[in-house]
C-alpha cells in the first residue's frame, strides 16, 4: 500500500476576486512512486494545479495537504524542498553561467555542502546524458538539452515529486521520449512520485492514472486505457487519442487484432 504525498480537497482557486474560478472543487491525491498525467485542453486549469503544488499559489477555497503537511505560508519553504518543477521554456529557469552552476543553484540555496553538491552534479547530469556538457554556457544549448539540464537542477534537491509542467512541449518526438525515459529510469531508482501535465494525450501513455481537466473542473480519472475507450466524449472536449490507441481500437472492431492486452 503506497502513501498519500498530495492531496487536494475541495479546491476552488481565482486569480482575482473579479474573476471567475479557474478551479472549481478540485479533489484528487496522488501517491509515492506514482506515476500520474494530468491532461486538457489550454485554459482548463492544468498549470494553476502545478503552481498550488507548490506554494506559487494559494487557493481561496479547500485545503492542500503535502506529505502530511497542509500547504500554508508558514509550511511552503519545507515543503518546496519536496517538490520539484520544470516548466515548458527551459530559457526562463537558468541562471547560472554555466551548466553546473545552473544544477548546482537549486543546491546552494538549499545549503548543501560543496562536496555533495559536486557529487550530486556528477550524478544528475550523467542520468540525464550531460555530463560532457558541464562547463558549457547554458545558451549554446539546444531546447532539448536545456529541458534536460533543467531537469537535472531540480533532481538534485532530490524531491519526493517532479512535476513537468508542458516540459517536454518544445522538443521533438524523438527529444521528447528520450527525456520521458531518462526520467522514468530515475523515477523507478529514486521511487519518485511523477505528474506529467500536458494537452498531449501521447504522453499520458506511460502513466499509471490520468486526470482529465475541463473548465476547471475534474472531468475524469482513470488508468489511461480507460481514459482513451472514451475519445468521442474527450474529442468533445478538445483531446485527441493517440494514433496507437485509435488503430488498436480500429483494428479490434475490425477483429485483426493481435492483443488485447492494456496499452499503458
Ligand atoms: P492550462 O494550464 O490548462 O492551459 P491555466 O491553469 O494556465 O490552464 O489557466 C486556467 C485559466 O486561468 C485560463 O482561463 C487562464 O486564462 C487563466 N489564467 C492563468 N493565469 C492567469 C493569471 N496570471 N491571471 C489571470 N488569469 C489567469
């Protein structure tokens, strides 16, 4: 039996008291070592869930538990250790001069002694591929391999969960599915908790459970197979199944179907 790491309860949320509600009675939870894709179209609410997760943002309704913590402005600075983000434009979340100082800035701020800091830049840039790129200036980088080196800065805090907000949108398939196995491969050695937000249902492939997001609301949760069996209902909210789904799907009706075994 896998722990609770977060829990939304009721959770209502708007950006100002004008406007209306971008989130509306959001209640979910998410385990250890999960592997979790929360999907929909632009607009339905998909990045303010990654920004609650971690303290960006606070809902005006409903409460957030982390671990075994509710997320508060007194609970955000020890939480935030747990909770790691990479976001769709890797350009915006460097800062360091170099590639290893840009890994090891998320450490720094955290206090970790030098010599673990080097270790852990060894370790986290070797698993994601760019260990030979240490001394390179972050700009010279092409968009996969800033995700990349992104990616490895939060691994090395070591979180509980990576949230990939849109974090593999820029590259292409082949960049994209590098990364997601990179990142699986350290999921199952670390028993990290992953939520991969995206409006590419291709990428919800590879996860154990899948929110569907609508208007702010909780359309659906399900293991993805079930989720792709409804694509008339997710074509009518703006979400198109993925080719190998569909064929499969095609093929059964056809009955030249060689498996049915689940697709995730
Ligand atoms: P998604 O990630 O699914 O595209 P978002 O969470 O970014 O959706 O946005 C949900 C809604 O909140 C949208 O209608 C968007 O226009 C609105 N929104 C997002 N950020 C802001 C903001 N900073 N101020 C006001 N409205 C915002």
């Amino acid at each position: 039996m896998r722990n609770k790491l977060i829990e939304f309860k009721n959770v209502s949320f708007r950006y100002g008291e004008e406007q209306s509600w971008v989130l509306k009675n959001c209640s979910f939870e998410i385990y250890e070592n999960e592997s979790m894709a929360i999907i929909g179209h632009n607009g339905s609410g998909k990045s303010t869930i990654a920004k609650l997760m971690n303290g960006l943002l606070f809902p005006q309704e409903g409460e957030i538990f982390i671990g075994n913590q509710k997320l508060t402005e007194e609970t955000i600075w020890e939480i935030r250790k747990d909770v790691g983000m990479v976001f769709q434009n890797p350009d915006n979340q460097f800062v360091g001069t170099t590639v290893q100082d840009d890994v090891a800035f998320g450490m720094e701020n955290r206090g970790i002694p030098r010599k673990e800091m080097m270790k852990r830049i060894d370790e986290t840039l070797d698993a994601v591929g760019m260990l030979d790129y240490r001394m390179t200036e972050p700009h010279k980088l092409s968009g996969g391999q800033k995700q990349r080196v992104a990616i490895a800065g939060v691994l090395a805090i070591f979180p509980k969960v990576l949230i990939l907000d849109e974090a593999t949108a820029m590259l292409d398939p082949k960049g994209r599915t590098e990364i997601m196995d990179t990142i699986s491969s350290v999921q199952n050695e670390r028993e990290l908790s992953l939520i991969t937000i995206t409006h590419d249902l291709e990428e919800v492939i590879q996860a154990e459970r899948v929110i569907v997001m609508n208007e702010g609301e909780i359309w659906g949760e399900a293991v993805p197979r079930d989720i792709f069996a409804k694509k008339d209902e997710l074509r009518e909210i703006g979400l198109d199944v993925p080719f190998i789904a569909y064929l499969s799907d095609e093929l059964q009706k056809a009955g030249i179907a060689v498996t049915n075994e689940p697709l995730n």
